[in-house]
C-alpha cells in the first residue's frame, strides 16, 4: 500500500485508518527494540498466564507491524501451530517468515468474515493510538467473533510514564491528543471493554520497566523506545494545534529533549502499562 509523507515520515493510507504514528524504516527499528523492551519486563514471557498454547492451535495477532511478536513466539512452538498477523500496513511485514506464519492486511474494525471461531489465542498490542472509542466496542466483538470458543485474548497497552515535572507535562500532552483525536484515555483499563464483549475470566495485570541511563543499558534502550515514539508522534500533535502545549515543530522537539534527558537523570523513571486477558465462552 502506498505510505503518505508528512514531516519527513512515512504513514499509512489505509482507508478510514485513525492511527496516528509512522510505518517507515525509522519506526519499524523501534517497535522491534520495543518488543524486545517489554518482553524483558514481562519476565520474558509473550503469553500471561493461564494462557497456553497446544499442538494445533492458531494463534492471530492483530496490528502486528513489523511481526516480531509471532516471529518471537514461533520459536517457542511447534510448526504445527498456526500463526496469523494483521495489520492495515504491509510496509513492514518482514520479507521471509517460518512456513507456519502468515500476513494479511486487515483492520480489527473488519477482520475476515470466514475467521469466525477460528483462533485460540488472539494477541492486540497497543492500538490506543489507532483506534477513537466508539471503534473499540466494534474491535472487542471482532476479537470475540474471530477467537474460538473457550479461547483466550490478550490486550497489552501503555498506562503512564513517571519521572519528573517534564515527563509529566509530555504525559498531559498525550493524554489531550487523545482525547483531542477522539480516543480511549491514557491509562484507561482495557477489561471493561472485554467485559462488555462477553469475555469472561478477564484480569488485569500492571506491569512496569525502568527508562534512562541510570538504569543501565536496559534503561537506555527503554528510552530510546519511549523517546523515538513521542518523535514519532510530532506530526499529530503539531496538526492539532500544539494542544496548548507547543505552539511549533521547534518547541516540541524541545519538550522531546527535555523529557529525554529527565528519564535519564532521574532514578526510579519508569513506564507502566497493563496486560489484560480475558477467555470467550465455551458453546
């Protein structure tokens, strides 16, 4: 699909899409250091418990980007599981995969109509920035259409940033993007929307992981993740008018350094973001 250029970055013209964040090279480098970040403080663990995957399964993983949670997990699992990512970008679907991995350009707004019941386990990873509110209650029941009876979802997405008064203000700034675009708040718990689907069983865990060069190299890599997603967004925010924040490109890059350099100086810095399951009836 052909990527618009705004600002110097590469986004996606999917039809209808809301999502606010680039497809190009740059942003491709990131989400795989990311994944790699938030596996780390999961415990190295891709799936919470109690799910669990068995011969035969098929798993999907919806806006999956560059794939590397399937690619992840396909080499803790037999071949004969099936694995399916989605995504309304192909530009970063990787050019080889496993046999037993496969990609499509679909929305979670519309997935496959023949994919009823079909996957026993059904990942999403942070979507908050693509999808505005009244499209979630449409996303969770296609989630609950596509996954097979007694079969698991899992949703993980950010929930805050803490440091200091700068972190703070760049936290604020997201929150009213949000809310300015029409989407879920930070930090709002996925569960009830599982709930309201018909999921049962649903849990929320809280996770965290420490950000900037007084937590060592993790915390090094953690900032950059953090840093070049809130460069990644510039264009949004500077379409909505600076939100009151920023009134140019020029000081948000400022506010970027700024908020970079607080994570790296201040001890405890840290991300928190929420893993919620919840499993599908069994007929």
């Amino acid at each position: 699909m052909k990527t618009e250029s705004i600002m110097g970055r590469e986004f996606t013209s999917f039809p209808g899409t809301s999502y606010i964040a680039p497809c190009d090279s740059r942003e491709q480098r990131r989400l795989d250091l990311q994944h790699k970040v938030w596996k780390r403080a999961m415990g190295d663990h891709l799936l919470c418990d109690p799910i669990q995957v068995k011969p035969g399964d098929r798993i999907l993983d919806v806006g999956c980007g560059t794939g590397i949670w399937l690619s992840d997990l396909a080499k803790e699992l037999p071949s004969t599981v099936e694995l399916m990512g989605v995504d309304i970008e192909s530009a970063m679907f990787p050019k080889s995969q496993p046999e037993n991995i496969h990609f499509k350009v679909a929305s979670v707004t519309a997935l496959p109509s023949s994919w009823m019941n079909r996957f026993s386990i059904v990942h999403q990873r942070l979507l908050r920035l693509a999808l505005r509110q009244q499209e979630w209650k449409l996303a969770m029941k296609e989630l609950s259409r596509v996954t097979a009876p007694s079969g698991w979802v899992q949703l993980v997405e950010f929930s805050s940033f803490h440091a200091g008064p700068t972190v703070k203000k760049y936290h604020s700034l997201l929150s009213a993007l949000l809310v300015h675009r029409g989407m879920v708040a930070l930090g709002e718990d996925p569960s009830e929307a599982m709930e309201d689907a018909g999921f049962v069983d649903v849990r929320t865990l809280r996770a965290s992981y420490q950000v900037g060069k007084w937590a060592g190299q993790n915390g090094i890599e953690a900032n950059i993740t953090v840093i070049e997603g809130f460069k990644a967004l510039k264009a949004a925010v500077i379409n909505a008018g600076g939100l009151g924040y920023v009134t140019n490109g020029e000081e948000y890059d400022k506010l970027v350094d700024e908020t970079e350099r607080e994570f790296d100086s201040t001890p405890g810095a840290s991300v928190e973001f929420l893993v919620s399951c919840g499993r599908k009836i069994a007929c």
